[in-house]
C-alpha cells in the first residue's frame, strides 16, 4: 500500500534534547512538508521541501532543522532550542502534477518529561 | 498573506441534522480551496477540493462551493451521522507553485445517536 509513515506515534523529550521524528513516503512525491499542530488551532508549517537535497523555512522554522537526502525521506529533528515543543506533528507529501493535493502521515505525538 | 477563517467549534448536532461549516478566505490570487477531516488521533485525509469559482466539491455526502464574489467555501451536508464526528480543515493553496497549504483553526463536529 501507497502511504506515508510517521514514527514513533508518540515520543517523549527530556529537557535540552534533539529528538528526530521520521517521515518515510511511498508515493513517488517530489514534495514533503511538516506542519506543527496545537490544540486549538490549525496546522503550522514548519519546513517543507520540494525536491531531493533542497528545503525551505516555513513559518515556524525556528527551534527545527531538517535533510532531504533521499526522495523517500524527510527527517524532522526538534531540536533543544525549541522551548515549547509539546505538539502533534504531521508530515505530508505531494506531487507537482498532484492538483496541489498533500497526502498526511498518522502524525506523531511529541510531549516533554 | 493569504488566510483562512472558519466558524469556531465545537458544533454539537444531532443524527441526521443539516451540517453546515462556515469557511471564507483572504487571498491574493486564485488559489485552489480543500476541505480536509481529521478524525481522533490521525492525521488529515482529503474530504473534498474545488480548483475554480463556481466549481462544487463533493465526497461522502459533503460538499462546498467555491464562491469567488464571498470568497467563502462552507461545507455543507445534509444528514449527518454519529461517523462523521471529527475535526474539518478548511485551507486553500498558495505558493508560486501552489503546492503550501494555509489551513484554517478546524472546527469540530460531534454528532449525538
């Protein structure tokens, strides 16, 4: 089956830790995204990438870094600079040809020991 | 920049009610305009999109159109069901490719048996 994988589903920071959410597709995408959500409000963009080895701030860039070594792969890491990281995070992807249409990862749950 | 702006939540209705989500835009071109769901604990799933004023998105029983002269595009359905409780997305596309998506809050549904 066609999709995108998120892990771990949950993941537990303790105080200045980097931690590294994976995202994994297999829809052949040139397109990936990552988006932070918090009760309440809608999704943030945090980075997103439109082709292998390039990607771009979104705008909430600040505290996260991302590679894009592989076209499958689009690895957030979150790193001890992000003071409030408790969230749910969501990866997407999407093809040029795709009608501007992103498909979403299950997400995965970040909370802070 | 471009935004979206959607009715608060939650919206509490009976089995079989007439649903309607209130959804308008700001935005400086023609962008494409989705409406996605979010059910408890997983990411979001396309519900339905519409690429151009006056054209009618429609899946599962929902449908909105794209009304450039109220830049608005509600979600309307006409019986709801208990199934359908979950968190509705509005966003449109903005970007030099269209392809970064501006979501709104979400506002959540929940249906009583």
């Amino acid at each position: 089956d066609g999709g995108i994988t998120q892990s771990p589903k949950y993941l537990f920071r303790k105080e200045g830790q980097n931690v590294t959410l994976s995202c994994e597709q297999n829809l052949n995408h040139d397109a990936m995204y990552w988006y932070r959500q918090d009760p309440g409000q809608g999704l943030r963009l945090i980075y997103y990438s439109q082709i292998v080895n390039d990607f771009q701030k979104g705008d909430i860039a600040e505290g996260y870094s991302v590679s894009r070594e592989k076209k499958e792969s689009f690895p957030l890491t979150v790193t001890s600079a992000q003071k409030n990281p408790t969230a749910f995070y969501l990866c997407a992807s999407s093809s040029p040809g795709g009608k501007n249409i992103q498909y979403f990862g299950a997400g995965t749950r970040l909370s802070v020991l | 920049g471009d935004s979206v702006t959607q009715m608060e939540g939650p919206v509490t209705l009976s089995e079989e009610a007439f649903l309607t989500i209130n959804c308008t835009y700001t935005a400086t071109g023609y962008p494409s305009l989705f409406w996605y769901v979010q059910y408890p604990g997983e990411g979001l799933q396309l519900l339905l999109k519409a690429t151009k004023a006056d054209d009618k998105g429609s899946n599962k029983g929902f449908e909105a159109t794209y009304r450039k002269e109220t830049t608005s595009f509600h979600l309307e359905k006409g019986s709801v069901q208990v199934s359908d409780s979950a968190v509705y997305f509005c966003a449109l596309s903005e970007g030099e490719y269209g392809n970064k998506l501006v979501f709104g809050a979400g506002t959540i549904l929940r249906v009583k048996s």
